[in-house]
C-alpha cells in the first residue's frame, strides 16, 4: 500500500514537470496584414489560457524598437519609442483573457516589417510573429486632359485623394503653379488658409468644401486671366508619404478678339471686292457707296470701345444689330442714286 502511493506521487510529480516544461503558446495571425495608408491595424498575439503575471513586451525584428510594453499589470506607454507614442496601445481589458493584441493606428509607410510579441509568465517565455507587408501607397490623381478656359471664365483644376484616405489623416494638401512655385493655396491640418495664398490668386480660389471628405480637392479658379496659364500641382502629405498630380491650364484666345475678328472680315473682304469691282467695271458711285459701307464697319468699334470692358455679350449683341445699319445705309445711297 505505501508502495502504491509513493508511486502514484512519483506519476503526480512528472506530470507537473512534465506539464510546466511545455509552457504556453502564443499564438498570432494565419498570414502577413495588409493595412491602408493612415488606417488602423489590429496585431494578433493571444493564449488560449490566461496567464498569471504576464510581461508582454512587442517590438520590431529589425531594429528592436521598442513598440509597447505591459509589466506589472498595467502598459507603459513612457517606455515607447516616439514613433508609436499615442499610436500603439493594448486592449487592457482584455489582457486577462490571454489576449495580448496590439492596435496601432495611423499607420505610415515606414511600419511596414516584422513585429514580435513576446509574452513573460512565471520564469515561462514564449512568442509569435506579425508581419505588415503592405501599406497601401498614397494615390493622387488629377486631369489626364489640359483644361482650357476664357478671360473672365471660372475653371475647375482636378485632384482627388484615394477615398481611404481620410481627411484627418491628411497632414496637407497645397496647390502651387510651377513656374516660378506660386503658392496658390493651402489645405492644413482640416483648415482652408486663403491668406496664405499668392496676391495674384487671393479671392479668386476655392476648394469644395462639401466633397473634402471624399477625397476631392479640386480647385476652382474664379475669374480666369491670360497669366493663369501654365502647369499647376496639387501635392498631398499624409502618414509620412507625399504624392501630386499636375493640371496644365490652357489660355484659349479672348472672346472679345474673336468676335472683333469675326465682325471685321465681312466688311475688310467686301471692301476688298468693291475696289476690285471698280477697277473691272469702272463704275465709280457704286464702287464709293460700297466702299464707305464697309469702313463704316471698323469705324463703329472706336464708338463701342467703351463697352469693352463690359461683358463681351453686349459687343455681340451691337454685331447683330449693326446689320440693320447696313441695310439702312445701303437703301439710302441706292436711293440717291435712284433719284440722280
């Protein structure tokens, strides 16, 4: 009989040893994390049984930064490296449940790497691996087409941000035009500084405040002038990374020009024709009469260079008006002649 319990102790013993020799097991994730640029990424590193004044200690692979620490029942946020201060932290309700996940949020590009998580339990060590292998770059897109535009017109220069990225996280945004680094304007830290922009823009630039949070920061350039023109740059910041994209503003040619032309050629043909005529035909009252109808034409612009200035619609709607002095003039020297 003593033989029997002395041997059942011995059995009872080699367990215990036997069970203390295989410590716990952490555990971590199935595969390497994929994390968005300026999002939030969950680091797996749990036991199946809860452990007993546990250390937890992560840090990089790489370099041995020190990413968190959890001693002593509480995390130590003051025994982080700056670069994961505010940004690394426990569940700590949930480290008595063997759970030893890491949050870290706005991730940047340069926390791609491997992570270890070490856990501590009575004089018992053990550890796993994660891996974020890929931070989604940071993608700006503006217009693959110039943009064109009249004196005078308002024009939209495109840029938009990839929709992940949240307005939050985007440290800057900063349109500039590139000849000569114009700041056009600034986009910081969710704030529109008009007054940082260049005089020569001040007033006349806006972003559209209700689409910043999709991403969208296309610039409107009020009241288009012939110095606009040229390449313009929207420059992003955000998790440590910066990307841009380019617009090229094309100045077409003044309306105002246009229609002047358009009114002045009739008449500059048909003068040329009425001296042609004369010299065939020889007739000279018909050759005159033509002749001063059509230099009437360029003599009216000095009477309506004062609407200049003016929305170039009225210098129009003279042009359309002006064919009815032409009848009017050319019925009178016909009737002239009529009565000779």
């Amino acid at each position: 009989m003593h033989f029997k319990m002395h041997f059942q102790c011995v059995l009872m013993l080699i367990f215990v040893i036997s069970d203390d020799s295989m410590g716990f097991d952490v555990r971590g994730p199935s595969g390497p994390l994929v994390v968005p640029l300026g999002g939030s990424a969950i680091l797996p590193c749990y036991v199946e049984t809860p452990l007993e004044k546990v250390k937890v200690v992560w840090k990089r692979t790489d370099s041995e930064t020190l990413v968190h620490l959890y001693q002593d029942g509480e995390s130590r946020p003051e025994a982080q490296h700056k670069d994961y201060h505010h940004r690394a932290h426990f569940f700590t309700d949930q480290i008595q449940h063997g759970n030893f996940s890491l949050l870290l949020e706005n991730v940047r590009a340069e926390d791609e790497g491997v992570y270890r998580c070490k856990v501590y339990s009575q004089q018992l060590a053990d550890k796993t691996l994660v891996e974020i292998k890929h931070v989604e770059c940071l993608l700006v897109s503006g217009s693959d087409r110039s943009v064109s535009a009249y004196d005078g017109e308002d024009v939209t220069l495109s840029c938009s941000v990839d929709s992940h990225i949240t307005p939050e996280h985007i440290e800057e945004v900063s349109w500039r035009k590139t000849d000569g680094d114009i700041l056009v304007l600034l986009f910081q830290n969710n704030k529109t500084f008009s007054d940082s922009s260049d005089e020569r823009y001040r007033g006349r630039v806006e972003l559209f405040t209700a689409e910043i949070p999709k991403g969208n920061f296309s610039l409107r350039l009020k009241s288009v002038r012939t110095e606009d023109k040229g390449v313009y740059m929207c420059l992003v910041f955000a998790g440590g990374l910066s990307a841009n994209a380019t617009v090229v503003l094309v100045q077409l040619d003044n309306r105002l020009c246009l229609q002047v032309c358009l009114f002045l050629c009739p008449d500059i043909t048909m003068l040329l024709a009425s001296i042609i005529w004369f010299v065939i035909e020889g007739s000279l009252y018909e050759t005159v009469s033509c002749c001063m109808l059509y230099v009437l034409g360029p003599l009216r612009l000095f009477w309506v260079k004062p609407l200049a200035t003016d929305l170039p619609d009225k210098i129009l709607k003279y042009i359309m008006i002006s064919h009815t002095d032409h009848a009017a003039f050319m019925a009178v020297m016909y009737s002239g002649k009529s009565t000779l």
